[in-house]
C-alpha cells in the first residue's frame, strides 16, 4: 500500500484524490474508470477525454471541476511523454497481502493476555516512593496496570475490577485496586510523568 503524503496548500480536492488513489482498487472498463466514493456508497464512472475530463459525481456535475475522483485517476495514471514521441503509462496498483488465518485468529484469542503480560513488564519497572506515615499507599505499579487495562478493555471501572482481580490471581498485581482508587490515582498530576 502507498504512502499519502499532504502538503499544506495543495487543493483539498488533490489530497483526497491521493488518498482514494492509495486507498482503493480503481477499475478500468472501456474508456472510464470506475472510482469507488470514499463513503463506501457505489463508484462513479470518470473518463478522461480530451479536452475535459468528465465524472459522474455532483461535485463535477455541479461546479464542473477537476473532483476528487478525476484527480484519483489521474494520479493512478501519471503518463511520461519522452522526447522520442512515445508515452509511459505508470499506474499505481493497491498491494494486498494473503491474510494468515492461522496467525491472526491465534493474536487475537490470545491478545488480551499478552497484553496483559507485557503491561506487567513495564509496570514491574516503576518506582515506589517511599512513605514516611499514614495509611499504606497501593503499588504505583498496580495503579498503573489497573488505569492501563481499564482503558484498553473499554469497559467502566466497575466492569474492570473482575478482571484486575484475575490478573492478581495471575501474579501480575500485588493487590487488584479498587475502581475509585484507580480513578483517584488518575486524578493526581504527580502520576502524569509515569503514565
């Protein structure tokens, strides 16, 4: 897959020709070119006849301008005059890889334990201030890890807990803490560096 890169000051309608160009497979048939919208709604059928091409989109129906879809084509096609009188025509082809089914369905059944294993790698490196007095503070460590998953299961604090008590089972905290501990934890700028 190619890279889009953006310029600022470069027409709108050119950079979201590029990123349809990069995006989406354009399909020649006859003398038009079928451009898929990038909404994913249908194609509109783009020709690129002399003098003007043409589009069947209602930003080129309505303004009579180059569209996003004329650029996308054109971009797929950058034709090279040489001095010679002859044409090369370079087309930019989307690369698709073979999906491993094998790989990718072993990943994500096992995702959210790997995760879990590599957050407990990194949280195992912070350093726990030392306390003077009062009541024993948690772990920065399981503060960290509990803030952590908490966010990257989606899910609300509440709904975390069963799986932080898991992970404690597991080893991986000292102590599962609480969600308004968690929440609390997050609140104090002190753990923004660690975070």
């Amino acid at each position: 897959m190619s890279t889009v890169n953006v310029t600022i000051g470069v027409d709108p309608r050119e950079q979201r020709g590029s990123q349809i160009a990069a995006s989406f497979n354009l399909r020649r048939r006859g003398d038009d070119w079928l451009v898929p919208s990038q909404s994913g709604k249908g194609t509109y059928r783009v020709r690129l006849g002399e003098p003007h091409p043409t589009c069947s989109c209602p930003d080129h129906q309505l303004r009579r301008v180059k569209c996003k879809h004329i650029r996308a084509v054109e971009i797929s096609l950058r034709r090279e005059e040489r001095p010679d009188g002859t044409t090369v025509v370079t087309k930019t082809t989307r690369v698709t890889y073979k999906q491993d089914w094998p790989a990718y369905n072993k990943a994500q059944t096992h995702e959210t334990e790997r995760f879990a294993e590599l957050l407990h790698g990194l949280c195992r490196g912070i350093v726990q201030p030392p306390q003077a007095k009062g009541r024993p503070r948690l772990l920065l460590s399981d503060v960290v890890f509990g803030a952590t998953f908490k966010v990257y299961s989606t899910v609300s604090g509440r709904r975390a807990t069963s799986d932080l008590k898991a992970w404690q089972a597991k080893g991986y905290l000292a102590r599962a803490p609480h969600y308004n501990s968690v929440f609390g934890y997050l609140d104090n700028p002190a753990l923004t560096p660690i975070l």
